[in-house]
C-alpha cells in the first residue's frame, strides 16, 4: 500500500458523561468512560473499521469526531487543525468536509420532508457549494450516483425501504463533497441481500470521490470487508489496532482473538473443528471499569500485573500496536 | 411420523391496503432431538409460521386459511382452545428475541418462571420457587437463589435471554422454537447463548426449530435448514448439502452476497431489486423478477418442488442445473 498522508489525527481523545443524581441540586456521583483515551491517524483515502460490542464507546466516538457532542479532552486534527478548537465559518467549512451516515434509515430520515429536500437541505446552510437555481438538478445527480431513480425526488421516505432508505442517508452524507464519512453501523440495519448492495455502493464512492471512511460496526465480516485498517475497541480503550490482515490473521490481544472466535463461520463442514475462546460473563460497566487492564475481568491470561498496570497500546509480540502484558500471536480465524 | 409436523400452511393478514398473503402452502417437519433452522429475510414468512404454530398470531389482521399444524399426528388448530393451550403449555415452547420486551417489567423473574408452573403442574409456591432456581442454575445464571428476586431490568442482555430460556423450559417441553434468540446480542454473548442452547437440546433430547436470518449462526447448529422467500419454502436440505451445493438461485445468491470473516473480499455478489411486496407477490416463482436464471416460464408456472436426493428439495424450474452449478 502507498503512503498516504494522515487526513485525520485523533489524539488522547477522552469522553466522559457525568452520572448525576437529583433534580434540583444535581451532584454528580460517577463518570460513564465512554471514550478514554483513543488515538490513531485515518489516513486520506483509507478506511479505519472501528469494531467492538454494544457499550465499547465507538458510537460515541463517532459522535464526538462530529462534534455532535463536545470531548472531555483530547484533540483532532483535520488537515492540520484542531476540529475541537474550531468555531463560527471555520466551524462550519469543517462540516462540509466531515459528514455522517447513521445507522437507522428510519429514524434518521425526517419524515415530513421529502426525499429532495432531505438531500438538498445541506446546500441550504452551506449555499455556496450549489447555487440555488441548480439545486434540483444536483439533488437528482446524487440520486443516481446511489443508485436511485431521480425521478423519485418528490416521494417520501416511508415510500423507499430499508436499503434505499440507506441510499438516501448516503446522498445527504455525500452532498456537500466531503473528505471524510464516518458512517456509524450504516449496514446493520438491513437484509443480507440488501446490505451486500449498500456496502458495495460505499466502496464503489470512496473509489469515485476519494473519499476516507471511519466504518463502524459491530459484524466483523463487514468490516474485514471494507476496512484497509481496524481498530478493536473494549470499554472505551483501543485495544488493537493494524490492517486488516494483521488484526484478522495475526490478531494478538485476547479480546480481539475472543472476539473473531466468537463469530459463526457460514461453512457447517468446520463445525467442531475451529479454536473456539469462549469467553464468560458480561462487559463490565463503563461507570466503574475494572482497574489495570479493562479486559482482566474475561480474560483466561490475567495475572497480578493486569490489575496494576495498565497496558500501553504498542507494538508487542507482532508487528502492530496492542495493549495486552501477554500480548502473543494466535490464528482463530 | 414427526414429532412437528407443518403442512400446506397459508395465512394472509387482512389490511386496510388489501390482503397480504403471508405464508403460501408452508410445509416442514421436525424430529425429536434434531434442529431445524428456517431461515429468510425480513417479510419471508419465517416468524408467522412459528407463530402459527404456537397459536400466537394476531386474528384479526392474521388469519390461517388453510393447513395444518400436527403435534405428535394431532391437529393443532382442530382442537378445542381449551385442549390446545393445553397441549401447547406442555409440548411446545418458545424463545422470543427481544427478552426486554417478552418479560414482563412489573413481575420478578422468578414468578414469571413459577407461574406457569403453579398454574400446570399445580405445583405449591415453595416448591415453583425450588424448581424456578433449578431452571435458573441449568441455564448458569450465576447465584441464580439471589436473581430469582430479581425484575428484569435488573438483568444484563444476555442474562435476559438466558431467563426467557429458563422460563420456556419450565414445562418440559418437546419441542422449542427460538425466534432469532441471539440477534440482539453481541457476538461474544451470542456465542454464549447459542452453545447453550445446543446443550439443553442435547441433554432434554428437544426438537428444536431455530428462526434466523444468520447464515453463520445456522451452519454452527443446524441439521436440516429450510430456506424461506415471499411465504415459501424454497428449499430444503441437510447443513452440509445446502451449503456445499445449493439447489436454489436465491439460496446460491443469498450465500455470495455474505461478507466473510476469514477472507478480504472484493466486490461482494449482491441479489438485484427489493424482496416482494406482500400485497403483490409476483406470479409463477416469486423470486423470478431478481433471479439471474430467469426463464419464460419462470413468470408463468409456479415451481413444484423438485426432489434433487436425500431429502434435498427445491422449489426451481431448473434445480438440477443450479445443484451443477
């Protein structure tokens, strides 16, 4: 793979939700560690997969790179420049280059509005991408370029299904131009048959627009599948990151291995024949995570150390990062 | 004679916009001690028929207009309400997939779990309260005397789906049908869940007739799937056959169209066009308007079932061609 040069740089990022109690005289009685302490690079034209279970902190950090919700600390840098720092047109130039696609087509789709003014809306508030004379007429390119009838610009989305519903979140996500898309589980909503469509939709725009990619999702086939890169999250921690091949083939942190061998293979002929880890009880709450090194709790390999120290994310036993003491190469795939 | 037996099962839902004919002539069996897993897409039919079965669906809109549903050679849906709840109660049970939603939030765990027991087995409330721990431990819900006490909410998701499993082991039964049980669950839990499922079914001898649409999740536990499309069983085979060599498009579709864990893809096959709408299924085979195979008389005559060999069936014009590939 060429290098590319880093379009996003995430450093320490930090979210904390405060836990209060009472109503008039609020006191805050604990911290949700949503996100807690998350780095890496999206490089220009690349995907980062971000996987993990319900509860690791990766849809909030997909709120948070928006700026939907303001970090506890940390910093991103865009091109350069620090997105949590940014205010007024500054601001505002950043969201048309980062935009989102979420996971429910039909909650994320306002439904008295029709599929034209959804899509053409952001040209509203950033009016100087599309003047207002050629508005419908770019409206109609996008649906096309997803795969829609342009004719359909006047219907509601309670007209269009699931799948196309998805189509019309990535038309709005793609109208301003943007260099970034994070797109929080855009395909979990749907049919086999149907997500197969949009995943193959979104790799044929990132190719066409150069677009990079934050994919988050929860269905590590999907994500192997799009993903040039993968970061594996647990209680708000990375707790592997490298490519694809590295973090499928040779994964070396515990939970990550947990993880891929917990995963139903579609072949009823390795029935019984694959190294299955089993891992026992429930994530832990993210109000009090357990100290040391979050996973200890599930993990077959914890020692004393684990529940000191906490474990850096660097490279270890192979040749990419992994925040475990007894991080060690093992095949589950 | 099966232990479950579906046969020509048809139901259509009664709306406003017209009738939706759900379920089109449904037939599928089950053994004792075997796991039949029906598996489809959002709309297939595969949750109406198992609810069909269990005596559970809507009337109106649902209505069953022709079939029948044998319980050990029995006509489940000839009987009287009062001798069919009965048989029900004890030979058929049912796992949900939204345990938030199937348990009730005001009742503890435990009297949900003991009720039916005081109820059928007219067992003393100290006694339901024994065996509603026993039922608790057997799905190892850890320091299961404790949570017995416990209302649903206080439950974790997986713990919640392992109390439903409870709850519908109560009363022995026969046969347990589980409608997408892990689909709301993370994939480490899931995994959890499922291998104790597998075990239960294999120490109580159960049929099981396991609903999904994970392709995965069935080549893990399956021993005969049946493959559903617009209200049809389109094809039926053991796990292996089915996988190995598919006899119908929609079945061969559905299986490329699957990301997969141990390879990087490319392009990824997809099915062209929507699943029908229910209102207007198209004629002859319902899957003609997105088949690559299409023929004339695939728009025309609706398909029979064309036996391709040990059990193996398929609802195609031209099986025989797709099992060569």
């Amino acid at each position: 793979m060429a290098e590319f040069d880093s379009i996003l740089e995430v450093r320490d990022l930090v979210k904390h939700f405060p836990v209060t109690r009472g109503v008039l005289f609020k006191s805050t009685i604990g911290q949700v560690r949503a996100v807690d302490g998350v780095s890496f690079d999206l490089k220009r034209g690349e995907t980062l997969g971000v996987v993990g279970e319900s509860g690791c902190g990766k849809s909030t950090l997909a709120q948070v790179l928006m700026r939907l919700e303001p970090p506890t600390s940390g910093s991103a840098l865009f091109e350069g420049e620090d997105i949590f720092k940014m205010k007024g047109g500054a601001l505002r130039r950043l969201r048309r280059n980062i935009q989102i696609v979420l996971q429910d087509p039909y909650t994320s789709l306002n439904p008295r509005m029709t599929v034209g003014d959804i899509i053409g809306e952001p040209f509203e508030i950033h009016p100087e991408v599309a003047p207002k004379g050629s508005r419908a007429a770019k409206v109609r390119e996008l649906l096309d370029v997803v795969g829609l009838n342009p004719e359909h610009i006047n219907r509601y989305p309670h007209q269009f299904s699931g799948g196309q519903r998805q189509r019309i979140g990535i038309a709005r996500a793609l109208a301003l131009r943007p260099k970034v898309i994070v797109c929080d589980e855009p395909v979990s909503a749907l049919d086999v048959s149907i997500q197969a469509q949009v995943m193959n939709l979104l790799g044929d725009l990132q190719t066409e627009f150069g677009l990079s990619y934050v994919f988050i999702a929860h269905d590590l086939s999907v994500v192997r599948h799009l993903s040039d890169r993968v970061a594996v999250m647990y209680l708000g921690k990375i707790v592997e990151i490298g490519t694809e091949e590295q973090i499928y083939e040779h994964p070396t942190h515990p939970y990550t291995q947990a993880l891929l061998s917990a995963v139903p293979v579609p072949d009823p002929t390795q029935r019984g024949r694959r190294d299955v880890i089993r891992l026992t009880g429930d994530v832990p709450s993210p109000i009090n995570p357990p100290s040391g090194c979050r996973f200890r709790t599930r993990c077959w390999k914890a020692q004393d150390i684990c529940a000191t120290e906490v474990p850096e994310l660097v490279v270890r036993a192979a040749d990419h990062p992994s925040a475990c003491h007894f991080a060690e190469e093992r095949a589950v795939v | 004679m099966a232990l479950l037996e579906v046969e020509d099962l048809h139901v259509e839902f009664r709306t406003r916009d017209g009738v939706a004919r759900v379920l089109n002539g449904v037939s599928y069996h089950v053994d004792a001690g075997e796991t039949l897993a029906v598996l489809g897409e959002s709309g297939s039919g595969k949750s109406v028929t198992a609810q069909a079965v269990m005596g559970i669906l809507d009337t109106p809109p649902a209505f069953v207009t022709h079939g029948e549903v044998r319980f050990k050679d029995e006509d489940l849906l000839k009987m009287s309400d009062e001798k069919r709840r009965e048989t029900r109660a004890s030979g058929i049970a049912m796992v949900f997939q939204d345990a938030l939603s199937a348990l009730n939030p005001v009742f503890t765990v435990g009297f949900q779990i003991e009720e039916q027991l005081r109820v059928r087995r007219g067992m003393s409330k100290a006694d339901a309260r024994k065996r509603a721990i026993e039922l608790l431990d057997q799905v190892k819900i850890p320091n299961a005397a404790q949570r017995v006490r416990e209302y649903p909410h206080q439950f974790s998701g997986g713990m919640r789906q392992r109390a439903m499993i409870a709850m519908s082991l109560a009363l022995d039964p026969e046969v347990l049908i589980a409608d997408e049980p892990t689909t709301a669950l993370d994939v480490t839990v899931q995994a959890q869940i499922m291998d104790l499922l597998a075990e239960l079914q294999r120490e109580r001898k159960m049929a099981m007739i396991l609903i999904t649409h994970d392709l995965g999740v069935v080549a893990e536990v399956a021993d005969r799937i049946a493959v559903m499309y617009a209200g049809r069983i389109v094809e039926q085979a053991d796990a292996v056959t089915l996988f190995r060599t598919p006899g119908h498009p929609y079945t061969a579709a559905l299986m490329d169209s699957m990301p997969r864990l141990d390879q990087k893809g490319t392009e990824l096959n997809t099915i062209k066009g929507l699943p029908p709408n229910l209102l207007k299924i198209p004629s002859g085979c319902p899957f003609h308007p997105r088949c690559p195979r299409r023929q004339d008389i695939c728009s025309v005559d609706v398909p029979r079932q064309h036996n391709l060999g040990l059990g193996h069936v398929s609802a195609c014009h031209f099986a025989e061609e797709v099992v060569g590939g």
